[in-house]
C-alpha cells in the first residue's frame, strides 16, 4: 500500500470512530434489554386441555376425536370434534366464563325466554346445573360454564355424557 492510500485508510478510520463507539453502545443496550426481555416472566397461558384432555373426551364418546382451533372468546373455549369426514358428525364444547357466575341466571333466562327452552335440574354437579337440548348450564363459585354435546344420540345419552364431562372438568378449572 503506497502512503496516499495509507492516509485515505486512516482519514476513513477517525471519520468512522465517534459512529462506531455509539453503535456498540447501542448494540450493548440492545442485548442488555432482550436478555431483560427474556428473563421476565409472562403468566402462562391456560392450556384448556388441562380440563379435559383428547384422550379423555374419545373416552367418552367412544369414537376418535380431533381438537377445534381455537377461537377468541372470553375466558376458556375447548372443542372436540368427531375424527371424520361425516359433515353431521359429533363436537363436545366447554366454555368457562370467569368471573361471570352472576350472569349463570341470565343465561338461564334467555334459553327459556330467547330460545322457548325447558330446562331441567341436574343434581350433584357444580353449584347449581341445568340440562335441556344437549347443554349442560353449570354455576360453579363465581364462575358459570356451559357444556355442549352436538349429536343425534337421544337425549339421556347426551346429558351422561355432559354429566361426565362435566366431572372430569371442574376440580381442574384454575381458581381466578
């Protein structure tokens, strides 16, 4: 390298320098504040099949069963279809709604008033439940769940199998 080409090299070094330190500065700062980043801890999200696994509802059901993508909704929506490619095939849907035991009569009401639906009691689940058309009601502490059991089974069947489900799922519903 001859001298003119020296002295460009370093000309480009000392315009470079004052740049370079504050990207390292920066690059330092970034790293500091992902490693930060990662170390807090999120609240883990709720795995529904906590409540009732897929083995567990193809038990039930007695025939194989596939998860539902989830949809957004309020508190926790868990769905299992029927594993088949029948378009009137079975699904067994849980929706537990946190916070809203108040709104259990509400609920209530409108399948009677909204839907002119009947439905009945059913003893020995949660704090107070009620059963009509392949949907099991449920109050439980604060909370309300519904339970539903889409099939062409008759409906004593429908309300066993909502009765069971019902008595995997509860004891596992998280205190919130």
């Amino acid at each position: 390298m001859g001298a003119p080409a020296q002295q460009d090299r370093r000309t480009e070094e000392v315009y470079w320098e004052p740049y370079m330190k504050k990207i390292n500065i920066l690059t330092i700062i970034m790293l500091l504040v992902s490693v930060g980043a990662a170390q807090t801890k999120k609240p883990k999200k709720f795995d529904p099949e906590k409540l009732l696994t897929p083995a567990e509802a193809q038990a039930i059901l007695g025939t194989p069963v596939k998860r539902a993508r989830e949809a957004e909704a309020t508190g926790v929506t868990l769905q299992y279809l029927e594993d088949t490619e029948r378009l009137m095939s079975e699904s067994l849907s849980i929706q537990i709604h946190y916070g809203s035991g108040a709104e259990f009569a509400r609920y209530v009401k409108q399948l009677k008033t909204d839907l002119n639906l009947d439905p009945k009691p059913v003893e020995g689940i949660g704090t107070k439940a009620l059963y009509t058309e392949g949907q099991l009601v449920i109050q439980h502490g604060r909370h309300f769940s519904v339970v539903l059991f889409f099939s062409k089974r008759p409906d004593d069947e429908r309300l066993k199998v909502l009765t069971e489900v019902a008595k995997k799922f509860l004891p596992r519903v998280p205190k919130v």
